[in-house]
C-alpha cells in the first residue's frame, strides 16, 4: 500500500487513519486532535522517532504508537485531566495522557479512559503503581490483592549477608551460653535451698518432718520442670538456628541465580531479611529467668515451716508494642489469623477478609453463619468455627465443612499432628478431622471451665483455654496429653483472646480492663504490655502474632489495630546509643 511513498509520510498517514477512526460515531466521545500527540518539548522527540529510518522505527526503543499499546516518553507533559505537569505521564492506548492519581481516581468507579471512557485494561504500564492498578481491575481473581507501597528492592551483596550471619549467630552462640550459665545458676541454687531445709528438719525433728518432705518435693520438682523449660529454650534456639540458617541459604541461593540471570533480585528478599533479624532479636533477648523464693526456716517460726515454697519468674529486657496502624470494620473484631509476616485473616459477624498491614482488604467472603474464630490448620488450611459448625477454606479459596456439633463452637485451633482442638458449648473437646471425639479437657484439680471463650496450642503441644465466665478471670492450661498443668486466676480479669509466641509466652486479651498482659508457659504473670492509660485500647476481643512477630488486636468497637512488637534495650544498650 505505501510501496511509493516516503518511510516517513506512511507513519503520519496511518496514524491519521487511526485517529479518523478513533473519532468515528462509534467511540463515546470524539478525541480532541490537540491532544493526539505530545505537544512542546516533545514533538521533537517524537519527530526525531518518526525522521528515521524503517530499520529504527521498527525497534522496541523508538516505536510509533498502536491500537492496544501505549508508551512513556520521558520529558515533561500535561495531564489530560487535571493539566499538572508530570514527568511520568502514561499514554494511554486511546493516545490520551494522564498521571497515576488521575488515573487511580478514576478506576476507582469505573474502568477506562479518564478522558474518553475507553477500555485501557490490556494497555501495559511502564511503573509499578500503573502495573498494580492494572492487576486491581483486569485480574480475574479480585479476592486478593497486591500492597501499593512497594519499595525498590536495596542491592544486596554477599558481604552484606555474610555480616548478618554472623551476627546473629554469634548471638545466639552467645544466648547458648547464657543458658548454661543459668542452667548452673538454676542447679546451684536449688541445690542450697535444698539443703537449707534439710537442716531445719533435722532441728525441728519429727514435728515438722512431713511437712519438710512436701517441700523438698516442690523444690526438686521446680528443678526439674524448670530445668526441662531451660533444655526446651535450647532446643528451641538450635531449631531456629537451623532456620535461620535455612533461610540466609535460601536468600543467598535466590541472590546468586539473580545474578547470573542478571536480574533484579526478588522484591521479597529484604522483608524476608528484616523478618528475620526482628525474630532473632526476640529469641535472642525474650529470656525467661528462674528465681527460688524460699523464706529462712527458724525453729521459733513453724508458719514459715508450713509455708511454701516460690518460684518468681521475670523477663530479663522487658517487651514493648507500639501502634502501627489502626483500621476500622464494620463490626466487632472477634477473630484474627495470620497467614504470613504481613497479611491476616479478619473475622466479624459472617464474614472473613483478608487484611494487610497496610490497610489493604480483599472482598469479604459470606460464610452463612456467624464467625467465632479463625485458625491455621497443619497443611496451610483456615479452620473457621461457624455457629455450630467447623468449615476449612484452603488457600484459593474453597470452603467445605468438616463437621457439625450440637452447640454453638466458640473457638478452634489445630494440633501438629492434625486433630482439631474447639471449645464446643461449655466443654473443650479434641476431635479428629471427621468430628469423631478423642477426648475432652478437664481437671476437678483446677477446678471446672465455666464458659470457654478462646483456645491455642503452641509448639510443644500444650494448650491454653480462656474461661470468660469465671469468678476470677481464669485462663487454663494442659499439655498434649490433656493433664492439666496450672490455672492462671487475676481477680477482676476477663480473658477473652490469646496466643502463644515461639517461646511459649502467653498473649492474654484482657477485655473489662482493656489491657494485654504476658505470662509463661507455666501461667507466671510477666508484663501487661498494652493498656488503655497508653495505648487506647478498649475491649480487647482477639489477639494475634504473625511470622515477623507483630502484634495484631481486634475489640469491640470495630477496630483492628496493628503493633509493632520488639524487646526493649538494655541498659547498657542504651547508654551506647
């Protein structure tokens, strides 16, 4: 067709031919020929592109735009919509131009052209915010969602790894240490109340001498439990190792294939790396300390002889929250469920939503009935307890249910092993995945739980059950075998959510004094670490832990909020800043 005519007069008359029929009665509205090509100091740019030869015009750098593609040309131009001068315009397919906010703004209620109402949703974005709104409104999946604030990814260097390693395993070489010391410290000390308390009853003979023996028994077994609690510590820390070390091997792996794709290195490698140096500072500095507690044994005084022995239990740097971000829903946030260091599942009334912590939202999902609580089943499954029944959602998405009970199911949560945990009614009950009863939690020694309200397991299997209903604000706790271990009682408290950490310490919602208090695994009272005085909160209704070790907290009134969660300095940490 354009055999006789110049390289340059067949671009220009295809492109009048392109906009005659963009302008044709069948597009909503006409396109304003001023606007069909850049004007100022791009014209010569563009003339520059359309003076060449054939060979060049037909390159990827330097090409004339089409129907279904539009191109970013670098130098200053105008907005279509709202006349500001960008330098990073996005041409449209339609050769409309117009800047992200504009663009953003409109997608929001309708897709298309800002301008002209046509559809750009194949045209390809040359920046990440317009590749992100593309994926928003084109993609067919709309349940889940990608964060806008997506940061450059920082270059990474093996030296820049390398140091991490051996930081943070030289800390936990050092953490290694400090356990045996205070395994010795532990044995030692036990040891001399030990024998303090042989010689008084030597003094005060056969009198006292039963008496005596029931103590010396609470002192060895201290020992021993907490001598177990001191080797857990240490197991713990060489699994962590072994991830940690998994994880830099997996990080550096995907670095070096980067570069010898000469690529850019995964956007998701330095979150990886800041989420793990966050745990490795918690399980490097959240040290559980065991004192002995054992008042001077007298022959004059038989009331301390009758008395009994203690154990105080502190962290050595305490821990602190501080408020990220505060979302709102449209009802009371009864359950949280994170799925990774930064998205987590929402539950209020009947629906579920998948939240980040940057306030983005997927659509709620219906699930018919009402949602008491969400939980993470052993193959990456969400358990979701429904008025009376127990539904599983996998991750793309489908729902079935596993089985129903006869009262309502409050909470859910899941063993490593596969059996499902749920407080059913005014019982607690282990079932396996068909709904057959294994069996149910219970202790005439600690007395009867009233009305369960939440219920967690952590790694070593042990289970934890907040009572809502109790006198004096009760929290149980068992182990995997069901014998109870010990009853966390603070007069005046309502327990409501709870959580377990990767050291076992204990998360409890408090919701009558709006605070969040930590306790051991054995039900030590530790630390409150968020109260209404500093931090707002007000009934407390659900708490959360995600894999980067912050702190998300639903209440009553609607609001999630989201804490940042870290150890406090030391001192001496302190003076070096």
């Amino acid at each position: 067709m354009f055999s006789s005519i110049e390289p340059v007069s067949a671009v220009r008359l295809m492109m009048d031919i392109r906009i005659r029929k963009l302008k044709s009665p069948g597009m909503s509205r006409s396109l304003p020929t001023s606007r069909t090509f850049p004007t100022g100091s791009k014209i010569n740019c563009f003339q520059q592109c359309i003076t060449t030869s054939t060979d060049s015009l037909n390159s990827d750098l330097c090409k004339s735009p089409k129907l279904g593609q539009y191109r970013k040309i670098p130098n200053l131009s105008e907005c279509d919509v709202c006349r500001a001068m960008i330098k990073e315009v996005i041409s449209l397919k339609c050769f409309h131009s117009t800047c992200d906010k504009c663009l953003e703004k409109y997608k929001i209620v309708k897709n298309g052209c800002p301008v002209c109402e046509h559809d750009v949703c194949d045209s390809q974005s040359s920046s990440s915010s317009e590749r992100m709104l593309e994926d928003r409104t084109c993609s067919v999946d709309d349940l889940f969602f990608h964060d806008l604030d997506i940061e450059k990814a920082s270059d990474f260097s093996p030296d820049t790894i390398n140091n991490l390693e051996s930081k943070v395993l030289g800390e936990l070489a050092d953490k290694f240490s400090k356990l045996g010391q205070e395994q010795g410290r532990l044995v030692k000390e036990a040891d001399e109340e030990i024998d303090k308390i042989k010689e008084h009853v030597v003094k005060l003979k056969a009198a006292i001498d039963a008496k005596a023996e029931f103590l010396l028994r609470n002192v060895q077994e201290s020992k021993a439990r907490h001598s177990a609690e001191l080797k857990r510590q240490e197991m713990d820390l060489t699994s962590f190792t072994e991830f940690l070390q998994d994880s830099i091997k997996s990080i550096r792996l995907s670095l070096e294939n980067s570069k010898q794709q000469n690529i850019e290195p995964d956007k998701t490698l330095e979150d990886k790396l800041r989420n793990l140096i966050k745990l490795s500072d918690q399980v490097v500095n959240e040290n559980v300390h065991i004192r002995f507690n054992v008042k001077p044994i007298t022959d004059a005084s038989l009331e301390t002889v009758l008395g009994k022995v203690g154990v105080r239990v502190f962290l050595e740097r305490p821990l602190s929250a501080t408020l990220q971000r505060t979302l709102l829903f449209p009802a009371s946030v009864v359950c949280i469920c994170p799925i990774n260091g930064n998205q987590a599942w929402v539950g209020y009334q009947n629906f579920i939503q998948l939240c980040s912590k940057t306030g983005e939202r997927s659509q709620p999902i219906d699930m018919t009935d009402d949602v008491h609580d969400l939980s993470n089943d052993d193959k990456g499954n969400v358990l979701v307890a429904c008025h009376t029944s127990i539904k599983l959602m996998t991750p793309n998405i489908q729902v079935q249910t596993l089985f129903s009970c006869e009262q309502p199911v409050q909470s859910v949560t899941c063993t490593q092993d596969g059996h499902i945990v749920a407080c059913v009614g005014t019982s607690v009950a282990m079932f396996d995945k068909q709904g057959n009863s294994i069996m149910e939690l219970s202790d005439s020694s600690l007395g009867e739980i009233k009305m369960p309200y939440k219920v967690r397991i952590n790694a070593n299997g042990d289970i934890c059950i907040s009572d809502f209903q109790s006198n004096s604000g009760e929290v149980s706790i068992f182990d995997g075998s069901g014998r109870a271990v010990a009853k966390i009682r603070t007069d005046g408290m309502a327990p409501r959510g709870l959580v377990y950490n990767r050291q076992g310490l204990i998360y409890v919602a408090d919701f009558r004094a709006d605070r969040i208090n930590v306790y051991s695994r054995h039900g030590h009272f530790l630390q409150t670490l968020i109260n209404t005085g500093s931090n707002g909160l007000s009934g407390p209704l659900s708490v959360a832990l995600d894999e980067s070790g912050d702190l998300w907290i639903g209440d009553w009134k609607r609001r999630l909020r989201v804490y940042s969660h870290t150890v406090e300095p030391s001192v001496k940490e302190s003076d070096n800043t």
